[in-house]
C-alpha cells in the first residue's frame, strides 16, 4: 500500500535528520525510516507492508531535537 504523508519539518537546515516511525494497535513496529532533508515542507512517500491491514497505528516522527506522535487511520481503499 502506497501512502503519502506531509510532514512539516521546520528549518532545522540541511544534515539534520527525520525518522518516522509507524506502530500497530499493538506496539509493533511496522514501518521505519531516517532521512535527511534541507526543505522546510517535506512530502514523503511509503509503501507499507502487506500485512499493515486497516486500522489504526500510532506515528512517531522525529526531527532534529522535537518528537512528534499522534494517530493514523489506514482505511481499505
């Protein structure tokens, strides 16, 4: 499944890193990534596993020293 996500990075400049990182109902890690980025909106894309079914997960995104975690729905399509 192929999912885009807007995230709102800030101008924390180039060599900074974000990591997002996708949890299931239960805790489960189900989806990571680190990336650099220099832009202060960012559009990222991800594919998820097969066996992300729909539901809700939990979304932790991490960008220079902020945390960011809040809620995802992933409804059938």
């Amino acid at each position: 499944m192929l999912y885009k996500l807007v995230l709102e990075t800030g101008n924390s400049g180039s060599g900074s890193f974000d990591s997002i990182n996708l949890f299931n109902s239960m805790g489960k890690l189900v989806y990571s990534e680190s990336r650099a980025h220099s832009i202060p909106e960012e559009i990222v894309e991800i594919t998820l596993p097969a066996t992300c079914l729909p539901g809700v997960y939990f979304v932790k995104v991490t960008t220079g020293n902020m945390e960011y975690s809040g809620k995802l729905m992933l409804l059938d399509q």
